[in-house]
C-alpha cells in the first residue's frame, strides 16, 4: 500500500483543483488508520486523506456525503472540496482519496469540565441533525448491530481457526442472543471515535469535529455510550487482572453526569434509557471483535465485563443511571 507521496504526485493531484500551487507539504502525525498530509498552497491549507486502509468509493462517498450534509446545517466539521470537474473524491494508485479544508485547533488530551461539556452538546447537536438524515451509501459501512457482530466474529474466528477462537465465538455469539434491542430504538449517524485527536479546540473553545472514519448508522445512543464509562479508572486492559470477580468496579458519578448533560440537548425516550444496557453490552462485544485475539477464551477483558454487567442487572443499571 502506498504510505507517502512525493511533491510531484501531490502538485498532479492539486492540478486537478482550484487551489493553487503547492508550496509544501507536512504528514499529519494524528490519524493511525488513514494518510492525512497537510497542503501548503498559493490559496491556503488544506488536508489531503488518502485512504490506503481497504475503502469501497461508495464507503468514502458515504463519508463525503454526510460531511456535506452536516456543513449544509453549518455542524462545525471540515468541508470536503470539489475537484475542476465537480467531483467530491478522487483515486490515485486504485485508492479513493478526498482534500478537506484546513480547521485551526489543537487536541487536548485532557480537556477540562467546561470543554467536555461541548463536545457532549455537539454530540447531542450531530444526532439531532441526523435523526432525520437518510444517508447515501449506508450499506457500504459497518452499521453497528447484532448481526454485523456475529458477522465479524465469524469471520475474525474463521480466519485465527484456533480451538481458543471457536470458543470465544460460541461464548460471544451466546452473549449477543441476550441482548434486547427494540426494533423502534432510534438511528441515525454516530461519529463512534471521540479519541482526543479526532476533536479540535481553537482558544479552549470546541471548533471541530474531525475524521469520520468510523461514521455509521446506528442507534444513537452508540455515541452515547462512547462518552460515559461506568467502570472505575483503575479496571482498564492493564490491570483488570488485579480486580476480583467480586470487587465493585462501577461509579456511575460520571455517567449520570454525561447522560444528564447530553439531555440538555436531546431527550432519550423510555426505550433508550431501559436498553442502554444492552447498546452497552453490543459495544463492548464489539470491541471484542477488533481484539479477538487478545486473552484466553475462558477470561479476558472484555468477558469480565460482560460479566459484571449480566451480575448488575439491566434493571439496576438502568436505576443507577436513571433514577
């Protein structure tokens, strides 16, 4: 796979464009999955993002297509641009690519309350313009649910073909025929990655919401859920080992101030607050996914919180939170 681009390549591609000639260029450090390289040109900044990582053009166009949308309802997020001939992506070496416009800000790996605070509202503010959105290429991403899950885990266990992966799938696909989902729970377009990076503050104050590499369509509340962790600080993947089965690892002092909070914004319904639970459940299954092999089959990370999840009760997670 291409990683890098060298000052021809990138003045061809800019040829394509009204917007100038390139005087430099910078790869972008934040951005693991896809290349991101700031351009320097005659007219401005802008960031080219190339997706090496394997990308249907529908897949990028579904990206394209909500960002347009979402600056159509002036969300601050960063514009794509238009080539000469009108097109929003473009492909270079068999790999789609798009040149946004250039946002000033800095990530801030621990934002303060206030600053925390904004970019719940804006969460909120993104699912309230999307609730209604009927999005272009949806089945060309990984729409969160039941059925990609299993889907992914098959598969993951079909292609590690250990006997540890064809237990940790039986234990998994067990765990999601527990879930309750109601059909009628609200979707729309979560963002899924609110990792420092992908959020930019210019002055202190939120300015953008970035990369919208994992944007899908989902139950709304999956945003949600990225954004409230009931599990104490110390049981994380480095030492959830040192807690036992019995040890009480859940503090909900900051969840019901998350959940508070985004309701400020956007109301949940009965059904979302009852089976938050279970979206809760499905994303940490998820996670799962993403790091099959990680763990013996019979106890890792993810397992010990299923675990401790089905112990508490979806009744009494829902009162912890709720009530």
């Amino acid at each position: 796979m291409k990683t890098n681009f060298s000052k021809n390549e990138l003045s061809e591609i800019l040829s394509q464009y009204n917007l100038g000639e390139l005087i430099d260029s910078k790869p972008l450090a934040n951005g693991s999955i896809q290349i991101n390289i700031l351009l320097q040109t005659t007219k401005g900044k802008f960031v080219f993002r190339y997706y090496k990582q394997v990308r249907l053009e529908n897949s990028v166009l579904f990206e394209v297509n909500l960002i347009r949308y979402l600056k159509n309802k002036n969300y601050p997020c960063p514009a794509s641009i238009k080539d000469k001939y009108g097109n929003i992506a473009g492909c270079y070496d068999n790999k789609p690519y798009v040149i946004f416009e250039f946002i000033e800000g800095k990530h801030l790996n621990k934002p303060n309350n206030a600053q925390q605070k904004e970019l719940i509202k804006m969460v909120a503010q993104l699912h309230n313009i999307t609730k209604t959105y009927n999005p272009f290429h949806k089945n060309n991403r990984w729409n969160y649910g039941i059925e990609l899950c299993q889907d992914l885990a098959q598969r993951r266990a079909g292609q590690i073909n250990t006997p540890d992966s064809r237990e940790k799938l039986i234990w998994l696909e067990s765990e999601l025929a527990k879930l309750k989902i109601p059909i009628s729970l609200p979707k729309g377009i979560c963002h899924c990655d609110f990792h420092f990076t992908n959020v930019l503050y210019l002055n202190g104050v939120f300015n953008s919401l970035i990369d919208f590499d994992d944007a899908n369509y989902t139950y709304l509340v999956f945003d949600l859920i990225y954004l409230i962790e009931p599990f104490v600080t110390s049981f994380n993947w480095h030492n959830w080992q040192t807690h036992a089965n019995t040890d009480i690892i859940f503090d909900f002092k900051q969840t019901k101030r998350v959940v508070s909070e985004y309701e400020k914004y956007r109301t949940l319904n009965n059904n979302e607050k009852r089976h938050l639970f279970d979206v809760y459940k499905l994303s940490i299954l998820l996670d799962c996914v993403w790091y099959f092999e990680r763990g013996n089959a019979r106890d890792f990370y993810e397992k010990r919180k299923i675990d401790y999840l089905n112990d508490f009760g979806r009744e009494k997670f829902y009162q912890n939170i709720f009530n």
